[in-house]
C-alpha cells in the first residue's frame, strides 16, 4: 500500500519554528529527534514522496530503535510515527508529524 508521505512538513515547521522562535529560548533537537528526522527525510528522498510497504517497515524499525534511544514525549512521539507508518488504518500522517514536530522541534 502506497501512503503519501506528509513528513516534509516536518522539516518546513523544524525550520518555521526556529525562524519565529525568539532566541533566547531555543534548544538544540535532542539527538534522537535529530536521528528520526534524518532517517525520515532519507525515507523520502529516496522514495520520492511515497513508500512502499516495504520501505515504511524498514523505516518504521529503524525508528523504533531510535526511540529506544530516548524517553518522555520524544520517545512517544517516535514510537508514534513509526506505528502510524505501518498502519493499515491510518490514511494520513499528519497527526503523527504534528506530534512529532511538537515533541522534538
């Protein structure tokens, strides 16, 4: 099953968010988040914008050992997107990106 892949969104609201953010609070991405956004972003380079099953379960592991990697929100927002990724019942990442943007951005 082919899902369009909505996590470019993901690095557009990373880089919106850092444009607005006054800079005396900013913190630098935790490296696990910094991990599942790379691994993400590669997904979809690669692929085009879309994925295969296969490709979203590959994807969907690498992100559950990141999320081993961490704790807290980022570690649920990790998990989250991984498993939305192989869902049958999800049609739509954007949840999944937004919790994950708000968790790790």
């Amino acid at each position: 099953m082919f899902k369009l892949f909505s996590a470019a969104l993901l690095t557009a609201a990373a880089a919106a968010a850092l444009q607005v953010a006054p800079a005396a609070t900013a913190q630098a991405m935790s490296p696990s988040c910094a991990k599942a956004i790379e691994l993400i972003n590669i997904a979809i380079d690669t692929s085009g914008g879309t994925m295969d099953a296969a490709t979203s379960q590959a994807l969907s592991d690498r992100l559950l050992g990141v999320a081993e990697l961490t704790a807290g929100a980022e570690k649920d927002a990790i998990t989250g997107y991984a498993h939305a990724l192989v869902d049958d019942n999800v049609t739509d990442l954007t949840p999944a990106t937004d919790q994950l943007n708000r968790a790790c951005v």
